[in-house]
C-alpha cells in the first residue's frame, strides 16, 4: 500500500513512523524541504516531492496533516497531481467547514480526526506509537472509501467511530476545544494573583493536580486559536453553559451551602466516569 502524508508535523511524521513500521510505503509533502529531509533521515518518509508535480500513480491514500487553517488549500493544491482512485482524509479537530469543502474538491475525501497528540510541534517531536489505544472520529456511515480510511488508523491501533460531521464539532467543543479554554482560563488567573509571594508560592508548590488541569490550556496558541475560530458556534454553546455551572458551584460556596456542594461534586464524580472510566485516566 501507498500512503502520502501531507505536513509532517507532530501528527503527520508521527503517523508516517507507524505505517513505515507496518511496511507500507510512504511518500511526503511539507511546506520546508528542511523537515522533508529531516523525515527521510528519521526513516518517517520513503520519498518527498515539492508542491505541483504528478504524484505517485500508485497512491491508494492521502492525509493531510498540516494546521487546520492550511487543509482545504492544500488539498486544492493536490488535485491535479492525483491520480483520480486516491482516497483523501484529514486530521484537523475540527469537521464540517472541511468536509463540506473537501467533498467538493475531491469526491473521495473523507474526514478524519485522531484524538492524540501532545503540547510539541513539528517533525522533531515525531514518535512511533502516538495513536496506539487512542480513538479516531471518521466522518461517515462505514460504507465504500470510509471503510478504507477506518482500516488506515486501525492498523495504527486506534479504535475507530464513525459519525456525522456536525455531530463530531459538537463533541470535541465539549470533551476538547473547552477544555482547552478552560484550562488556558486557569492559567491566566493565577498568573494574574496580585501578591507576588503568594504566586511565587504557588509556582513552588504546584504538582500532579495543577498540572493535569493546566496542561491543555498552555498548548500550542495558534492551535487553540483555530479551533475557536472553525468551531465558533458549537466552542460558544458550551461555554455558555459551563460559566453556569461555575456560576452555581460560587454560589453553593457564597452561601455557605456545603450540602448541596457536595451532591454536585458526587454528580461531577460520577459523570467523569463517563469519560474517564479508570479514576487514573
Ligand atoms: P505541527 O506539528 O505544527 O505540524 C504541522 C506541519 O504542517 C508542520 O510541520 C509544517 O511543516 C506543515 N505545514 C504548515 N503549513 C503547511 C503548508 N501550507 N503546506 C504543507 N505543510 C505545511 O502540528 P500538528 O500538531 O501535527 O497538527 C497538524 C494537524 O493535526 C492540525 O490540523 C490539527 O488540527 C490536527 N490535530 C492535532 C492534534 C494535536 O494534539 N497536536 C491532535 C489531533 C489532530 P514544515 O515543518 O514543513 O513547516
């Protein structure tokens, strides 16, 4: 099999490691012939080929692994060089403004997303095994070509979910882009305590706790950045409803109301168990 990943970042060079590790051939495209090097000689990449020419005939997939912003226009900058069977998906968290436009530049594209990564960027921080036991979102109903980009992150050990765009944009506002705000909220408040020994203590003392909670929140900005962007409306819905459910835990607490807070944090507790179903997770 021939894949070609396109944007050999973090996710892109990371899944290039695995499917070389499986055996299939992998060719590359990025925006620096720098990084295209870099994932040749990491052993990600069989071959590299600069933008505007005939891809390999042979092709039988293609992710594109760039910033979220850059999908749909490197896509349009791909058509021409494709062979018409190539079956095209992304990796961008967010779905419905890209599956839109991709169905109508490509008929094959499906959208993907893969629900792992970590706080680094680029082709240095490439690691075999980021997706292993992690879960994918393929837009689609698990017919023809969705089938083929299922079996694609399946070999890479994700367990893979079919569904519909808006559907999946909804989702990950809640279990992804809100944290992220969320988290990146939490940061800017402490740094903003105005006694300066009180904060210089609390850098001192902060441990596992903080850092669970604070971590998505100091990720890449420009990521964070166009999540809210692509994913306004559905990011907006849920940040509604989280400032009142933080609007009524303060109020429990000014009132002095410890019984009721305690029955809403036994619900929290439970809840998570939805998400996270061992408490370590
Ligand atoms: P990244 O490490 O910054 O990688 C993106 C790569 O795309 C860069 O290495 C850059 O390559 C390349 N690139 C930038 N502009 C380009 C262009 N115009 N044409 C071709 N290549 C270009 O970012 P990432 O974390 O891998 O994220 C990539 C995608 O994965 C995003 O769409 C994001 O939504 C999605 N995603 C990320 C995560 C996560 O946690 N990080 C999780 C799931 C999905 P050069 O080095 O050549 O400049």
């Amino acid at each position: 099999m021939e894949v070609g990943i396109v944007g050999l970042g973090l996710i892109g060079g990371s899944l290039a490691l695995d499917l070389r590790a499986l055996g299939y051939r992998v060719w590359g495209i990025s925006r620096r012939v720098s990084t295209c090097r870099q994932a040749l000689e990491r052993g990600a990449i069989d071959a590299y080929f600069d933008w505007g020419v005939n891809l390999p005939q042979n092709t039988d997939l293609v992710v594109i692994c760039t910033p979220i912003e850059q999908i749909i226009p490197s896509l349009a900058a791909l058509v021409d060089y494709l062979p018409s069977t190539t079956i095209v998906t992304d990796v961008g968290s967010v779905k419905t403004p890209i599956v839109a436009r991709g169905e109508k530049l490509w008929p094959n594209f499906i959208g993907s997303h893969p629900m792992a990564g970590n706080n680094n960027t680029g082709i240095s921080s490439a690691v075999p095994g980021l997706f292993r036991g992690r879960p994918c979102a393929v837009v689609g109903k698990g017919d023809g070509i969705s089938e083929r980009v299922r079996d694609l992150w399946r070999s890479v050990g994700m367990e893979v979910y079919f569904c519909d765009a808006q559907d999946h944009d909804r989702a990950v506002a809640w279990i992804s882009h809100l944290p992220v705000m969320i988290s990146a909220a939490l940061n800017l408040a402490c740094g903003e305590e105005s006694m300066a020994e009180v904060r210089a203590l609390g850098q001192k003392l902060a441990s596992s706790g903080f850092a669970d909670t604070s971590r998505v929140g100091g990720g890449n900005p420009e990521l964070g950045r166009m999540m809210a962007q692509m994913n306004r409306s559905a990011l907006l819905h849920t940040l509604d409803h989280y400032q009142a459910v933080l609007t009524k835990i303060r109020q429990q607490i000014e009132r002095e109301d410890w019984n009721n807070l305690e029955i809403t944090l036994s619900l929290a507790q439970k809840l998570r168990g939805n998400y996270c179903p061992t408490p370590s997770s």
